[in-house]
C-alpha cells in the first residue's frame, strides 16, 4: 500500500499537519488540537499509521549543533548500469553516515547524494577515499550548500 493513495479528509489533514509540527503530541493534546475527542483520534492516527502515511516519528537534529554544518549535493555517474555494479554502489552508499540522503535521478547524472561533514577537509577526505573508490563510480560534481533558504519541511497536507 506504500505506493497508493488514501482518502484524507479536513480532520485527518490537521491530525497530519499538528504531528509535523510535534510528534511528541499526547493523544489528548492532538484530539483538542484538531477538534475531537480522544479515542476517534486515536483510531485515526492508528489507521493513518497502518495505511502508512504516517510512516515513522522521529526527533529532528540540528546537523551544525552537532558538528556537521557542511552540507554538499553531490551529482555520481557510474561507468555502468550492471546489476552487480548498481547493487556494490547502492551497499556502498549505505555504509556511509556521511551520506543522508540519496537518489536515483534522471539527466546527465546517475545519482543525487545529500552529504553532512564537519568541514571541507572532512568532506574532502570522504570524496576521495570513500566516494570516489565506490563500486562504479566514474565522474561526481559536487555543490555546497551556502546557505539553507528553505531546509526540508513539512509534507503539504
């Protein structure tokens, strides 16, 4: 069901937005919040979990807090779309904590990697004895992050 939609309608969209904002919120918090009362509430968020969309809670870091305030986009191209070569890159990948995100994309590159590193000598230092010795890895170009106009937020609900 991951990749289908459900039905939301106006009170299961405030439930969505309200545990964006905290999902630490009490059953009884979130039920006056959107208007109702504890248990329907509490049976729409289990359903909204169960329909997974509501996929996880987490606590969001600040990154620069905890010494990592260097951010980079880094754009991979692989000298080979083999299954053997694509798998080794993607266990590659995983192993690095450096690297936050990552995504298959299309265009004149194979990959779009989110990078987090203490400073540019910790990023050089992962370019190029991590990422460039990756299973595959043929050419990167990489960009870094001046200034965070608008960092990941909520999901519009």
């Amino acid at each position: 069901m991951a990749n289908s939609t459900i039905d939301l309608d106006a009170i299961d969209r405030r439930i969505l937005r309200a545990l964006q904002r905290d999902g630490r919120l009490s059953t009884v918090a979130l039920a006056e919040q959107v208007g109702l009362s504890a248990t329907p509430c509490q049976r729409r968020v289990k359903r909204l979990e169960e329909a997974g969309v509501i996929a996880r809670y987490t606590a969001v870091l600040d990154p620069a807090r905890l010494g990592l305030p260097l951010q980079a986009f880094v754009m991979v191209g692989l000298e080979s779309h083999a299954e053997d070569t694509v798998a080794r890159f993607h266990k590659a990948l995983a192993e690095r904590p450096e690297v936050v995100a990552a995504y298959a994309t299309s265009g004149g590159m194979d990959y779009l990697l989110h990078v987090r590193a203490a400073d540019f000598e910790a990023y050089a230092e992962f370019a190029l004895k991590a990422l460039l010795r990756m299973p595959g890895v043929k050419e990167t170009r990489s960009s870094f992050v001046l200034t965070a106009l608008k960092p990941p937020g909520d999901i519009p609900v």
